[in-house]
C-alpha cells in the first residue's frame, strides 16, 4: 500500500492568538480494496480538549462539535461523497452526501468503525483506521479524498483544520478541498 502523506492547516483569518500550537500530520494509503488514514496529533502545551475514551465505542451524531478527525471521500468525477468522522473517545460516524451538502444519511453499510487510538507521550494521540472499500463502493475506483480536523481548546475556542481552505468559511465539504487522489 503506497502512503501519501499530510499536513493539515488551520482555517484563517482568526487572530493568530487563537490558533492552537498544534500540529496535524499524517499519512493516506490506498490498494484497489483499500483505504487507511493514520493521523498524527502534537499538542506539546497540552491545550486541547480531547474527549474522555468510550469503554464501548458508537455511532455518534454532532461529533464535529467537540475535538474530531474527519475525511472525506469521492469517487473521481461524482457529486456524491461520504463523511467519516473519528473523536479521539472512540466513537465514530459515516455519512453519505448525494452532491454538496445534500440529502445527507448516515451510511447504514457501516456497523462498526474500528480504529485505533494511541495516547502519545509527546502530549498528542494518534488515530489510524484500516477499511475495506467494498462494504460501500465499487473496488478500484479512483478517490479524491479531503482531511481535516475540528480542534477544540480547554478554553472553549474551536479551530478547523483541512489540507486547503478555499473559501471565506471553513468549509471541509467543498470539493476543492478534497486535495489528494487515490488511484488503486
């Protein structure tokens, strides 16, 4: 499995004051069955608000409102894509899009979504998640596929990070924004 790596900003034009010294890495690996995220999060102040481990992981609504890793993905040339969204408390969410933020449902071909979460010494975490592409999509396909992350601070003040931000808004479903090409 061939990896691309990444680096995800923060959405400006908040004050610089307000973004968090952080960092969001990590890597994207594709074969034609495939697909594996792995995130790395450095947070060496320790200012973020990351939510407490689920003993038993779910399908969660509304995770994008505290600290999340997201991406997205969309078969080459189709308006419609899927949202995986991963907090750091294990619990976990898939939905569908038929174009640009319509006619969004939860992907009901997903039961579970196993990842892995590690606490790192270095004050951050690390989230990888291997799939099997066939539980939703025709195998071989080529993706373009967007990452991103909401980070919540202790101190209530929330940031977006993606690997382009395009528009006057943080906006991580723009298609401009899913920036990397997986070909099988």
């Amino acid at each position: 499995m061939n990896r691309t790596p990444f680096s995800l900003k923060p959405f400006l034009p908040l004050p610089t004051a307000h973004i968090p010294k952080v960092e969001i890495s990590g890597d994207i690996g594709r074969c034609s069955d495939g697909f594996a995220i792995r995130y790395l999060f450095v947070d060496p102040l320790g200012k973020t608000s990351i939510p407490v481990r689920a003993d038993v992981p779910l399908r969660r609504h509304g995770l994008w409102e505290e600290t999340c890793f997201e991406f997205f993905l969309a078969v080459k040339n189709s308006p419609s894509y899927w949202e995986f969204n991963l907090s750091p408390s294990g619990h976990w969410n898939v939905y569908r899009f038929s174009e640009y933020r319509q006619n969004m449902q939860e992907e009901t071909r997903f039961s579970s979504l196993p990842f892995d979460i590690r606490v790192l010494s270095s004050g951050g975490l690390s989230l990888a998640l291997e799939m099997d592409l066939g539980i939703f999509m025709k195998r071989g396909l080529p993706l373009e596929v967007g990452v991103s992350a909401v980070i919540r601070q202790k101190d209530g003040n929330v940031t977006y990070w993606a690997l382009s931000h395009a528009g006057r808004q943080a906006d991580f479903h723009r298609r401009d924004g899913f920036a990397v090409e997986c070909k099988a």
